[in-house]
C-alpha cells in the first residue's frame, strides 16, 4: 500500500518530465520558426550584362551618322545632356538645319543647328513620341523657308559618291570644291575657277549647290547663287553645268580630253556648235555627226559624237 508520501514524490516526477517535455517542444518549435538562412545568391557577371542589354535594348538608340532625314522631328543632343525635339528642313541661305525648342532653366528657348553636325548625337522620333511632346506633323515656321525635299528624304546620300571621296571639306561635310565657269574657251575669256560650293540637294551624279565664295572674274556666277553641278565619269572635280546642257548632253557622246580625261563640255554643244561652225543651221535641221572641242578646264581636245540616247543621261 503506498504512503502518502509515496504519492507525492511520484507526482513531482511526473510533473518535472511534463515540463521538460514542453521544453523541448517549445526549442524544436523555434528552430521550425526560424530557420537557417539560406546563403544570398550572387548573380553572375553574365546575368548582370544580359539585364543591362535588355534596357538598353528596350530605349531608342542615338546615333551620331551624317546623313540624317529631312522634313522630320528627330531628338537631338548637340549639348551630350539634355535632347529636344528638333525638325529637320533645307534654309536657302543656310543649308540643311534643325529647328525646336531646348529647355534651359525651365524655359523653352528656340534653338536652331547647322547640319551636318560632326558628333551630334539624334534619333528619328516616333510619331507616339511627337503626340507626347505636342509636335506638329510640320511645323508652321516651315512655310517661310520655301519649298522643301520630300519629307524622309535621306540629307547626305552624296557622301557615299565614289568618285566624291576626300573632296569634302573636313569640317562642313556639304562643303567641296566645284569648278564654276562662264563657258569653254570657244565662248568667253573668262577662266574657270575652283570654288567651294555647299550642296543644298541632288542625287546620283547630278547636285545643287550655293557658291560660298565670290568668283574672282566669272560674269555669271556670283556668290551665294545656287548652282547645278555634277560629277563627270572623267576629270578631276565637279563641274558647273546649265539646264540646258543637262537637255543636250543625252544625245551626245564626249569622249576623255587627251590631256585631263574629262568626259564633259563647258558648253552646251548647240552652242559649241553655233559659234564653231556659222555655217550649220541646227534651227533648219542641220546635223553634225562629230566634232572635236577644246577642253574647258585644260584646253585639250575632245571628240564629240551625236549618239542620240546612247549616252548616259543624267538625273
Ligand atoms: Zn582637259
């Protein structure tokens, strides 16, 4: 029979086991509660490149080429800090240029940039990004600076001419030397001269240009006229030409000067041949089949055949 006492103490035990029971209940819980961390992944080297190209990817790029379009709103950077939207057009007097609004301590301040300009920083805007900014489709101002290229129209293609290569002036890359004339040997006294001519437009081996220098005896060529030129397959620079040259010229084959190689006339050969021959009547229907000329930039020969549509006509 248990005493009392007996009771007790056993009770006391099982007492003392319930606690340690909870004890441990309670230290096996906080370790479920807070677990070992697991070490902190580090991402790689390539992970980081590949997120950082996908951001770029994601923005428009600048670009700093030449030839930009014209008749468009682009975003320009000329100060590397803050770009503004600047629409591209052809000034008369001026050349090609962009015109908008920068920011400059909160304000707009209307800026206008010579092109080409070597290192500017730009990007055609899309037509979202016009709406964004309140852009007109073309801008108002536009009207006062005359007709102008088709819009998209590629400013610079001339850059690329082979025969045009090293010709431009390093710093106003629209800028090259252009032989200007009042006419061969056979029509005037006046020498030719080598100008530099900025280029306001053309395509293919036929240009526009704006003499930038006054000539120093030439009677029909002034500063600041615009002037047609192209690029001869032979001889050593571009060459002033008239419209009505360009209207002859399809129909005649020049063969190179002895001496320079050039594959062009200084005159249109109606004229050449008005003066050279008094007796052919062109406005009765006269034909001459060939005929030698002197070179308006040597003083060479150069045969000349009537060769209707064979020659290469120009743009
Ligand atoms: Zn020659």
């Amino acid at each position: 029979m248990q005493t009392a006492m007996q009771v007790g103490v056993g009770l006391i035990i099982l007492c003392s086991i319930a606690g340690l029971f909870m004890a441990w209940h309670a230290w096996s819980d906080s370790q479920a509660i807070e677990p070992t961390p697991e070490p902190v992944q580090t991402p790689t080297h390539a992970a980081i490149l590949a997120q950082t190209e996908e951001k770029v990817n994601a923005m428009p790029t600048m670009e700093t080429g030449l030839k930009m379009p014209v008749g468009r709103w682009l975003l320009v950077d000329p100060s590397k800090t803050t770009p503004f939207p600047a629409f591209t057009y052809v000034d008369g007097m001026q050349g090609f240029s962009a015109q908008g609004d920068a920011v400059e301590d909160g304000k707009p301040v209307r800026m206008i940039l010579r092109l080409p300009m070597k290192g500017l920083s730009w990007r055609a805007m899309t037509p979202e990004e016009g709406k964004q900014h309140g852009l007109p489709a073309v801008p108002t101002w536009l009207a006062a600076y005359g007709p102008q290229p088709a819009a998209g129209t590629v400013w610079g293609t001339w850059y690329d001419h082979p025969r045009l290569q090293g010709k431009f002036h390093p710093d106003y890359p629209d800028d090259l030397q252009v032989i200007v004339h009042d006419g061969g040997p056979r029509i005037t006294q006046a020498r030719p001269e080598l100008i530099w001519v900025r280029i306001t437009g053309g395509s293919g081996d036929l240009f526009s240009g704006q003499v930038l220098n006054k000539p120093t005896q030439l009677k029909t060529v002034s500063a600041y006229q615009e002037i047609k030129f192209i690029v001869p397959g032979g001889g050593a620079h571009p060459l002033m030409v008239t419209d009505k040259y360009l209207k002859e010229r399809a129909e005649w084959e020049i063969r190179p000067c002895s001496k320079c190689g050039l594959t062009e006339l200084f005159d249109a050969p109606s004229d050449l041949i008005r003066v050279v021959f008094p007796n052919v009547d062109l406005e009765k229907g006269d034909r001459l089949e060939s005929f030698t000329a002197f070179c308006g930039a040597c003083h060479g020969v150069q045969l000349v055949k009537w060769a209707p549509h064979s020659a290469p006509s120009q743009p």
